[in-house]
C-alpha cells in the first residue's frame, strides 16, 4: 500500500478545508512555529536551542514531513517529543536531523518501551492486522517485513533517551514544553503545549474523526480517560491546535475549545451508556453494543471517518466486562468449521445459505454478512459461494463511510475469493 497515493488527493488542500487525511505544509501556527502532515503532524518550534519536534511520522514519508520544516529552518534538533508509539509517529526522526548534528534527547512516556518490545514480539500479527487495516492485500503480511508499505515493528531507530510518568515540564531555548500523560489511543499517549507561543500538540488524542477509541483489532483503548484529557487540554486555552492527523487550527482559541469539548461530550456519552447497559444484568456484549444508541453529531470532527463510534461502545465492553461475549455457547466455542456445516446442512447446503446471504443483503445487512461467514466456512472451496460471500463484503465495504470498516470488509472480501475464512 502507498499511503501517500491513496490520501494524494488531499495535498495543498487549505487547513480550513481539514479532513483526517488532510496533507500539506508548512503552515505557521505562531512565530517560528511550523506544522506540517503527510498522513499524520509534526510540529517544529524554533528556539534558540535548536528545534524542539514534536512527533516524526512514518519513516516512509519522513522526508516529505523533513522538508516542509526544513523549508523554514536549518536548525538542528534539540529534542523530539513523541506524543505515542505508533508508527506514523515514533519512526521517522532521522530525516529531521541536519548534518553533523548531536544525537537530540528524545521524550516519551515511560510506558513506550514496553510497547516497542510487544510490537517485536508480535511482529507477523501486526503486519497482518494493518494489511487488512489500511486496505493491503490478503497476501500483503506474508510477504515479509515492509510488504505493502508496513513498517518493521520493533522499536524505532532513534528510541526515547528521556522517559517520564504523569508530567514533565521541558525547558529549550527560553521555551516551556508542558508534557502530559493521557491513556487514550494508546498506554502511552501524551499530549504537548507551548504556552509561551500557545500551540497544542494533542497526538492522535484529535484526528479530524471519530476519535480512534474502538479499533477492533488493536489493544485496549481508554475513551474515559481520553474524554478527560481533551477537558484538561481545552482549560489551557491554546490558541493554535496542530493535531496528531488532518490540518491544524491557527489563532482561533474559541475553535480549538469547542473542538475539543465536543469530542470529550461524544466519548462521555458513549461510555455512560455503555456502562448502564452493562449494568442491565450483564447482557451479551452484542446486545449491549444494539441498546447504546450514539451520538447524532455535524461536526466536521466528529464523522466516522476512520474509526467507528459503534466500536468504541466495544473497548468500554472489553475493558470492564472481559473477553467472554455473554452467549453461554460462545465460553467454550466448537471449531468454526464444524458450527458452519452443521449450520449449511439445516439450510441446504452452502451455496443455499450463501444465496440466503446474498437475499438478505439488501434489508438486513449484518445478518447476511453473518449467513456467508459460515457459508464460506462450511465450503471454502466452494467457487460459487466464494464469489457470493466476496460481493457481500464489497457491497457492505462501499457502504460503510470509516475507513476501517471498509478496509477490513474489502479485506474479508479479498479473503472469500481466496477461500480463506481468515485463517
């Protein structure tokens, strides 16, 4: 997958018209004070030190990012702050760096490591799980490391030199960098004000969407913890916003404070309800996730643009209420294969369930998507269900308006026409 070709529409694009995959730079959000994004921020501060850097991007695309700052100053970096370990933020500082420079201190929360030595430990479940992500192909994650345009995973090449815990208050250049700890997106989340040039860096804490509090495949998020963050981040009163994905907000403080606000009420929302319907006797998780009914919001920030608001509901499930779904069957599941021709036989074989699927397609999408997930898993080999159970899934991936939700019912369609039922 090439990242920039797929989001390459968006570059030049104005930050008034910004978007999740909002591309562009260098915007100057105060004096000497630079954003720039290609997929996800960065955000350069000139000091008398050298430049303070918040954030590096993907490695890939770290030299697009480098060349927007160093369009502006040929300072060295003094110091980078990463806002979380993710890829698209942690893995691209050594394009930053000029010539014969001293190595920078590097400042990240004490939680990073940890996260670094998981992604080397699982490092062919995570290439799997982002070719179906971010829209690879099925045979993308079997390639090897950087297949389809994925990272290595493991730590990155220049890894934090400086950890903290709760907070830590950095001074460069006649400059204060307030970094705070927040559990939000990741374990390790930190968000960064300036508050001499009143510039916030809240990472993937704001992304123009839906706030990526749900994803279904990756490790647990903390929508609570990041509704209260986004408050204490709106009480500085920053008056430029440069996010952690889309463009940034320049000299607008009453916009930067709505902004935030609305998503911590979304997030506060979400989990009330949640946790109320977990309250209702402990239901199974999918009825909990049908009685939670989401907020109806219009701002531009708040579309399900990458993550889902439905998801969310599912890692506030996960976090208080454990793995088990509630479905006394599910505690101790048979073999999907055996559960899905027994299923296949009571309704005439595969290709007739598959049929089913393909009937019910129009009016109740969620239960056909159910019927030819065991169609499919009943008779893999099955040529004609192959080819009903994929345009299933690609009608139902051209419906959705996440980017996740697309990618991973692209990716299960690309799966059927393999015969390959996830496995």
């Amino acid at each position: 997958m090439d990242i920039l070709g797929r989001f390459g529409r968006y570059v030049g694009k104005s930050p008034e018209e910004a978007t999740f995959y909002w591309t562009g730079g260098p915007v100057e959000l105060a004096e000497r004070t630079w954003f720039g994004s290609a997929f996800s921020g960065v955000t350069a501060f000139d000091t008398e030190a050298g430049v303070v850097l918040v954030d590096s991007g993907l490695k890939k695309v770290a030299p697009m990012l480098a060349s927007m700052i160093r369009s502006r100053t040929r300072a060295p970096i003094h110091t980078a702050i990463f806002t979380q370990g993710h890829v698209d933020h942690a893995f691209g500082l050594e394009a930053f760096l000029v010539e014969g420079q001293a190595p920078p201190q590097v400042v990240g929360h004490r939680a990073m490591p940890a996260r670094f030595a998981r992604y080397q430990a699982t490092e062919g479940h995570n290439r799997a799980i982002n070719a179906r992500q971010f829209g690879g192909t099925v045979r993308d994650h079997e390639a090897g490391p950087n297949a389809g345009g994925y990272e290595t995973f493991g730590p990155p090449a220049l890894p934090p030199t400086v950890l903290y815990d709760r907070r830590v208050d950095l001074s460069v250049g006649g400059l204060t960098f307030e970094v705070h700890h927040c559990r939000g997106e990741t374990d390790d989340h930190s968000f960064v004000f300036c508050p001499e040039r009143s510039v916030l860096c809240p990472g993937d804490l704001f992304i123009w969407a839906m706030p990526n509090a749900g994803n279904p495949q990756k490790v647990q998020r903390y929508p609570w913890e990041w509704a209260a963050g986004l408050r204490a981040m709106a009480a500085l009163g920053a008056r430029s916003l440069a996010p952690g994905h889309g463009g940034p907000v320049v000299d607008d403080p009453e916009r930067v404070k709505q902004m935030l606000l609305s998503t911590a009420e979304v997030l506060e929302d979400i989990v009330a309800q949640t946790l109320a319907a977990m309250n209702q006797g402990s239901p199974p998780h999918v009825d909990i996730v049908h009685a939670v009914r989401l907020p109806e919001r219009d701002e531009p920030w708040l579309r399900n643009t990458y993550d889902d608001a439905e998801f969310i509901i599912r890692n506030v499930i996960r976090y208080f209420g454990g793995w088990w779904s509630g479905r006394p069957s599910e505690l101790k599941p048979p073999p999907r294969a055996a559960l899905a021709r027994e299923i296949a036989d009571l309704a005439g074989g595969a290709v007739a369930l598959a049929e089913r699927a393909r009937a019910l397609a129009g009016s109740d999408v969620r239960v056909a998507c159910s019927l030819a997930d065991h169609a499919l898993e009943a008779a893999p080999e099955d040529e004609a269900v192959r080819a009903i159970v994929a345009a299933i899934y690609r009608e139902r991936s051209a419906s959705e308006t996440g980017l996740m939700a697309q990618n991973l019912f692209a990716s299960a369609a690309a799966y059927a026409e393999e015969g390959r039922p996830y496995r």
